[in-house]
C-alpha cells in the first residue's frame, strides 16, 4: 500500500468519516477476497466506492480489461486521482445511490457483477435500500453478484431490506490480516427473480 494513498485516505476520513468509512484503503488481503470470483464471470465489472484504488488494482490483476471497468467515486479528489491512474476506466463522480436512475453503465450490456467498497454500516438507510436496489434493478445481469466487505459481525443488509428486494446474502469468507479484520459478503437475486430487460 503507497504511503500517499494512505495520506489520501486519511486526509479523506477527516473531512468527512461517515462517507469513509475506515482510515487506511483496503488490504491485499481483503481486495483478494472481494475479487477472486470475478474474473471467472466474463463481463463488466461496477466498483462502488473505490477510494484510492485498492479494490481496482485488484480488479485489473485479475483480468478486468480497463475499458470494461466503471468505478463510481463521490468524493471529488478521489475521482480525479482514479481518472488520472486509470485513463481507460469509465469514471463516475456521483453518489452510488443514484444508479436507480441511470441507464445500464456498459449500453446494452449489464455488469456481471458489482464490488463495493461504500461503508453500508454508516450510511442512511434510504441511501442504502437507493443504492442496492439501483445495482439490482439497473445495472447487474440476472446472474450478476454484488460484493460487500464489512466490519461489522454480519451482513450490512439488514434482512428486511434482502426480502424487500428478493435477495440472498452469502458470507464468502474473512480477511482477518485486514486492518481493521473484515468479512466479505456476496448478494445475488433469490432463485426465480426475474430481471428486466
């Protein structure tokens, strides 16, 4: 991890912690976990909240094509960085909750799966139910998967929100050399949803 990402990001958690979420960007460790099945996928990849890059690094190890990447960055100095690191990447200065209202990332293709580094834990809820349901109703093909890391002891879907939603959650395993140690947390549609073209 580059020391000016981890200033980066700090700099970032004290303008504004609840948007951030943790003080230092994701571990190898944990950018592993969140990104072993995706290559497997075939498809375009939507990263959520990817800071400094730790998560995209990963995702390009792995083989994501960068022109088949779309990463959605709120926080202004983190866009402009992840525009000038990775020039081939769709960048998109927007908060996450708005994908509900915005036409499928890739045209007629849909992402294969999402992976998410937004701290869910201190969101406002409705930010929450407007994010997950933009990426389900919007942007993932009917077998795409949504990767979710937390800190917190279970999933950061509440279960009210999954059964709204015809969700399921699985726990795909923990990164406990993370700092802090997290768990990773895969959502796909309950057998049978049926997605709209």
């Amino acid at each position: 991890m580059a020391l000016n990402d981890t200033l980066a990001f700090l700099r970032a958690w004290l303008r504004d912690p609840r948007s951030i979420g943790a003080v230092v960007p994701s571990g190898a460790a944990l950018a592993r976990l969140m990104t072993a099945q995706v290559s497997q996928m075939g498809g375009p990849v939507i990263e959520l909240g990817p800071g400094t890059g730790a998560l995209t690094r990963a995702l390009l190890a792995r083989g994501v094509p960068p022109h088949r990447l779309a990463l959605i960055e709120a926080d202004p100095q983190f866009a402009d960085a992840l525009a000038r690191r990775y020039p081939k990447a769709t960048i998109l200065r927007m908060d996450a909750a708005q994908l509900g209202n915005t036409e499928s990332l890739f045209g007629e293709e849909r992402a294969c799966a999402v992976v998410s580094g937004l701290p869910l834990l201190s969101m406002p809820a409705p930010q929450v139910a407007a994010t997950v349901r933009g990426v389900f109703e919007r942007q993932l093909r009917s077998d795409g998967m949504f990767y979710q890391f937390t800190y917190g002891p279970r999933c950061p879907l509440p279960p009210a929100l999954l059964a709204q939603l015809n969700l399921q959650a699985q726990r795909v395993g923990s990164a406990l050399l993370n700092l802090p140690p997290a768990a990773v947390y895969r959502i796909s549609r309950c057998p049978g949803v049926r997605v709209a073209a």
